[in-house]
C-alpha cells in the first residue's frame, strides 16, 4: 500500500496529484494548484467527474461551452464556505487565476446526464457537529443529498485547536448499505497559523492498517480504510477538504464500537 501521506512538491503549480493509479486504489483523485495572478490551470474532465473549490483567492472560470465569470473570494480556507464548480464527465474546465490562488481539483468516476453549475457559499446550510472539544464546523459543497454527481462527494471542516475531528472514529469500508457504504477518501489539511501541526490516525479493527500522521500545512493524507480520527493541537485551528468517492454515492459510516459511548457522553 503507498505511503497514506503526500506531502506538497513544491510552492507553485499543481503541488499535489493524487490518481487512483498511484493512491492503489479505484474511485477518488486529488489535485491541488497554486497560482498567481494570470496563471491558468485547465483539463478534459475524460471519464470522471470533477468539483472544482477556491479554496483561497479569486479565479474566472470556464466549463464545456459555459463562462462562470469569477468566482471564489475568501483569501484564505478559514474565512468561511467556498465558491465551487462541478464539471460533468465528457467536458472540459479552464481556470485564469484574478488573485493568488489554491484550487482544489476533486474528482471520481462520472456517468448519468449532469450540467456543469456554480456552487456558491451558502447552497448548503452550515452545519456544527459535535460537543465541548469535539465541537467542529462543516461546510458541504456537494453532500449525498444534492442529487446533482455521480459518484463525487466533498466537504470541508475546521477543528479548532484542542479539539478532535471525524471522532469517534469510524469507518466506510464496507459496500454492506444499509449499515455501512464504501467510500475512499482524501484529506487536505491546512492549519491556522500555518507553521502548526495535528494528528490523524488510520487503522483497522484487526490493525493490520494502523499508520499515524503528523499533519502540516498542505499535506494531503489517504484513508483507503479503517478508522480516521483528527487531532488539532492547542493553538492551532485545523482545516481539511473531504473528497469521497465509492461504488455508491451515499455517506453510510460505521463508529469503532469501543469509542461509540461517547456520543452519549
């Protein structure tokens, strides 16, 4: 199995690039760009499926025949939801950086008859999970419930310092629906400041997979199964951006049995 943690190659252009080829696994790719003013980034979508998110800065951006004009806004990922752009299998997308950009390329095996759309801050509700140090904050981009891809499933969360993330651990390696859904997925992590770090363990119930991580600012870190906790330290806000991707396009997860207790607590 690779290594379940890529580390940035570099500080400008396409510093992360994550294929099912070189992850070992089917479903989910990550690509993650920085830019300056006037740079492009662009593709052919091929057979998947692609959300792009602004995670900091301001673009124009163009899909298939469709001209979005500018998007995106928040300088960086702690200043609230993002802008986003779904592009549909069998298209293309072209982005022109207006500010100092880091877009997120997250994409998955495509099909059905969807269109190219905006998806603007605010299309989902903002959502807090959890209590007292297990408190964090979620924004949707494309949740299970939009109806609107094939496969693509993206969120992001901030975990303020001190506090735990996709805790109690749990899981989504089973296609065994109702009980639990198949799912890969990436994380990309940024801190706030930048020069802080985290936590996140992967592991199975039989811990034949049992990796932990140290998490700094731009590591992308790769959860093919098991268990996946976060921890971001005092002093230190945690951001990460989900891509999730499987045979079926619902969140169904399962918690670690012995950890369940405290959402009762």
């Amino acid at each position: 199995m690779p290594n379940l943690k890529v580390k940035p190659d570099g500080s400008h252009g396409r510093v992360t690039h994550v294929t099912p080829e070189n992850a070992g696994w089917t479903y989910v790719g990550f690509d993650l760009y920085r830019l300056k003013p006037g740079e492009t980034a662009s593709a052919e979508t091929g057979d998947r499926e692609v959300c792009l998110v602004w995670v900091s800065g301001k673009a124009s951006a163009k899909a298939g025949a469709k001209d979005f004009g500018s998007l995106g806004g928040r300088m960086n990922p702690f200043e609230g939801a993002p802008h986003a752009l779904y592009i549909p299998a069998g298209s293309n997308w072209s982005v022109v950086a207006e500010t100092d950009l880091e877009l997120a390329v997250c994409s998955a095996p495509g099909g059905g008859s969807y269109e190219a759309r905006a998806i603007p801050p605010g299309t989902h509700p903002a959502l807090t999970r959890g209590k007292g140090t297990n408190v964090r904050y979620v924004n949707n981009i494309m949740p299970e419930d939009d109806g609107a891809a094939h496969s693509l499933l993206v969120v992001e969360v901030i975990t303020p310092g001190g506090h735990t993330s996709s805790y109690p651990p749990h899981k989504h390696d089973q296609d065994n629906l109702p009980n639990e859904s198949f799912l890969e997925e990436t994380y990309y992590h940024r801190l706030n400041p930048p020069q802080g770090f985290g936590f996140q363990r992967v592991y199975t119930d039989d811990r034949s997979l049992d990796e932990v991580m140290v998490l700094e600012d731009g590591d992308v870190t790769l959860v093919p199964k098991g268990y996946h906790p976060c921890a971001a330290c005092h002093g230190y806000d945690l951001y990460y951006l989900n891509v999730m991707a499987g045979p079926k396009r619902i969140w169904k997860f399962h918690n670690a049995p012995e950890h369940e207790w405290l959402l009762k607590a």
